[in-house]
C-alpha cells in the first residue's frame, strides 16, 4: 500500500497560501483559519492520489487503515489527523490492540486511538507498571485506567501490597465504584502515615467517597501545625463527604496564605475598579 503524507501536502499548499494572503489576516486570525483550511483540505480531491484523503481512508478496510498506521509509524511518515478519525470511526480496538506491544510510538497512537474501552484496561495496567514505559505514555494509561478503576482493582491491590507504584495503584483504588473495607482501609492508612503528602492523600478519600473516612479527616483537620494548603485540602474532602468544619484557624503567619490574600487583594482592586468606571 502507498503511504501519503497529506500533512506534508497541507503544509506545502498552507505555506503558498499564507504567501499569498499574509497582510489580510493577523497573527490571531491565522489561528482561527489554519485548523479550517486543515478541514477543508481533507475533502479536497488530489491529483497524484485520486481521491480525497477523506476518502481515501474510507475506502480501506479496518485492517488496512491500521496496517497502514504501523507503516506510517515505522517508516517515519506523519500520522494525518484524517488517518487518525477514520480509525476512531471504525470498530478496530482488536486490531489497534496489539500495537501496545510495539514501540513507543506505536504504543502512544494505539493507546489515544482507544481510549479506555474495557478491553484494553488491563494492557494499560501492565503498561503501568512496566519498568520500559516513559511517563507521559504512564499517565495518559493512569487517566483512562481511572475511568474503569474497578476492572483491575483486584491488581491495584494486590500490586500496592507487593510495593509496586504503589502512588500510582492508590489513585486507581480511590476511583473504584465498588467499595471494599480492604481499598478503604489502604487509603486511610496511607492518609494517617503520610505528612508529606497530605493533601494528595486526602483528596484520594475524597474521590473514593466512602464517609466513614471523615472522623480520619476531621481528626486531621483540628491538628496543630498545618499548613493552609494542607487545611484546605483536608476541608474540601470533608465537605465532600457532605461533613462539616466551623473552627476557626488563624495562617496569617502561613506563607501560601499571605500570597493567595495579596492575589485576592489585587483582583479585587482590579474588579472594584472596573466596577466604578
């Protein structure tokens, strides 16, 4: 199959064009015209292909468009945004499957291609924890791992117990939907026996929901020593759990608290000013 690079060509007419019309638009108009020329381009008919690139690609099979993608990818040859949609819009999570097992590359457009369908979950869970994955491609599995949390809860726990990326099993046990004594448990023992890391660790009991983490929380809150950030972390997941805290603390001596007031301060001047224009 011939590969088309129709970025290349956008690129080639874009740069003709922009010639050809520079002093009609301005720098913040060519951002607004760009992407629809880049629209336009893919139902415009070339010459040298026949086609479209819209069409083009429609008119290949799921296992072409995708044998396709791993040929772009090996060869070197820009993945067009009209190759990228017209795998979206096919039903080819099987065949884009095993690309995780491939390069990089090939790992970070499967892995956007798919999304968090159920089927590649526990690949991303296995991606996770491997020790060859780079940590954007780490974090873009975690997000989608988060959204079905509970199709690999069982290895969320059983890795967090064997010490393995346990910050990263932690956030993926606080999104599960079906609560378990044993994940509450974790989450608030991780809450108690972590002072670096309080307001990370509260905003996991926070996700997870559960109310009975808020005498943990509340507990937490009327200690002495903490900062305004950690306190008002600590709030929000007491207030989410649909709890409450009235005392009243002082952290005019706390630094990040004297930073957000003059911040404060300063959009209020700005706002009251407008306002008695």
């Amino acid at each position: 199959m011939k590969l088309y690079d129709f970025d290349g060509m956008f690129d080639e007419k874009l740069t003709e064009y922009i010639r050809k019309n520079k002093q009609k638009y301005s720098e913040s108009e060519w951002e607004d015209i760009i992407p629809k020329l880049y629209k336009s381009f893919g139902d415009t008919f070339i010459k040298s292909v026949g086609d479209t690139p819209n069409g083009f690609y429609s008119k290949l099979s799921d296992e072409q468009l995708v044998s396709a993608l791993s040929a772009h990818i090996k060869k070197g040859v820009p993945v067009s945004e009209f190759m990228a949609s017209a795998i979206e819009s096919r039903n080819a999570v099987n065949l884009l499957l095993p690309l995780l097992d491939g390069s990089d590359k090939e790992r970070e457009f499967a892995v956007g291609l798919i999304g968090s369908d159920d089927r590649a979950i526990k690949k991303y869970m296995d991606m996770l924890v491997s020790s060859d994955a780079d940590g954007d491609l780490k974090n873009k599995c975690l997000d989608l791992i988060k959204e079905k949390a509970d199709l690999v809860l069982n290895e969320a726990v059983e890795n967090y117990e064997n010490s393995v990326a346990r910050d990263y099993m932690l956030e993926i046990m606080s999104r599960s939907i079906i609560h378990t004594d044993k994940v509450f448990d974790i989450l608030v023992k991780a809450f108690r026996g972590d002072n670096e890391n309080l307001p990370l660790y509260a905003s996991y009991l926070a996700s997870y929901g559960d109310e009975r983490a808020l005498p943990y929380l509340l507990d937490r809150i009327d200690e002495e020593g903490l900062s305004f950030i950690e306190y008002k972390e600590l709030l929000l997941a007491i207030e989410s759990l649909g709890g409450t805290y009235e005392k009243q603390r002082d952290f005019s001596s706390d630094p990040d608290y004297a930073l957000i007031k003059s911040h404060s301060a300063s959009a209020a001047d700005i706002f009251g000013g407008i306002d008695k224009k």
